[in-house]
C-alpha cells in the first residue's frame, strides 16, 4: 500500500477512535467497535495499530506535536514583532486557548483517558505534556512587566486550565460566542475581576 494511502488509513482509525473513546470511554471501547466504525475488519486494523493502547498513545502525541509545531510559530511571530509585553501576554493566551478549542475532542480525550498508557509510552506523553508547559513558561517567563508577586507556575496553570475547559463549558448558542469568552479570559487573566 502506498505511503499516503497508509498515512491516510491511519488517521482514519485515529479519528474514529478519538469518537468512540469519548463515547464509550477507553475502557469501554473494543477494537472491533473501532473497526466496524472505519468499516474494515478487526485484522486490518492490526495492520496499523497492534493494540487499543498503540492507538491511543497515537492520536494523543500526534496532537501534542501539531500543538509544538503551532506554538514555536507563534513564538517565531512574536520574537519578530515589536509588540508590548501585554499584548505579547495576550497573544499567547489567546493562541493557546484556540488551540486548546480546535480539538477540545482530543484535549477531553487526554484529561480523561491520559492514564490508560502504560510504560514508555506514558512516559514519553509526559514529557510531550511538560515540554509544552516548559515552552509556555519560556513564553511567559520572558515578560517583563509581571508582577514580581506572582508565581510563573500559577500564571501557566492558570492560562492552561483556562483554556482547557472551554471544550466543557462552552456552549454555542450561548451567551458568549467561543471568541468574546476567550476575549473576557484574557482580561481576567490581565487585569483581575475587581474595578480598580
């Protein structure tokens, strides 16, 4: 099979089970169901994946790397920019919160079922996960106009976490469109909750 065609075929069983996964939970989901759901049989799916954990461990790094490759982007934009330190700051919220909506699927997929790898390959979405942390802290750490007060952790786990749940508690059709909550997140964030 060429390469493309197998590429291809990969992502296909990659998407239907970030689908089922969120359905039936990790545990809950068979390799057949994954199968049936592509509309090959269970045997062709061992042509791309040996086991569910494989599959997994796959959709969850191949995200992690398409958020790595998009965040040093936004860095390579920023680092040749003469932005202030406060839009600098909001730039990078605001970009991180996007990617964390893009695919908030496959972000609900990781908070949840992050725990199901086992070995090396939890090992290696750790470190996938504290790279992606390490860089925002860069990011962050290289304002100069933060409050000496506050703790860079705090301000990192506050930006992610932010963004994070927006795939929970978003609703389409409500009262704030995805881009004003992202917008008031960013001024919370920036500015506090009280009139000064």
């Amino acid at each position: 099979m060429p390469r493309k065609k197998s590429e291809e075929q990969k992502e296909r069983i990659a998407e239907a089970a970030t689908d089922i996964f969120i359905e039936k939970g990790y545990k809950g989901t068979s390799l057949q169901d994954i199968a049936q759901s592509v509309g090959i049989t269970k045997a062709g799916i061992y042509h791309y994946f040996k086991t569910k954990e494989e599959i997994l461990y796959y959709i969850l790094v191949t995200h992690d790397k398409a958020n790595i490759k998009a965040f040093q982007e936004i860095r390579h934009h920023i680092e040749h920019s003469d932005m202030d330190d406060t839009t600098i700051l909001k730039t990078i919220i605001r970009a991180y919160a996007k990617l964390s909506t893009e695919r908030q699927n496959i972000n609900l997929l990781g908070l949840r079922e992050r725990d199901q790898l086992t070995g090396e390959r939890r090992e290696d979405y750790r470190k996938n996960q504290q790279g992606i942390l390490s860089d925002l802290k860069t990011d962050i750490g290289t304002i100069q106009n933060i409050k000496k007060s506050l703790d860079l952790n705090t301000i990192i786990f506050m930006v992610i976490s932010v963004s994070a749940w927006f795939g929970y508690w978003h609703k389409e059709d409500g009262k704030l469109t995805l881009e004003e909550a992202i917008e008031q997140s960013i001024d919370i964030i920036c500015h506090g909750v009280i009139e000064q």
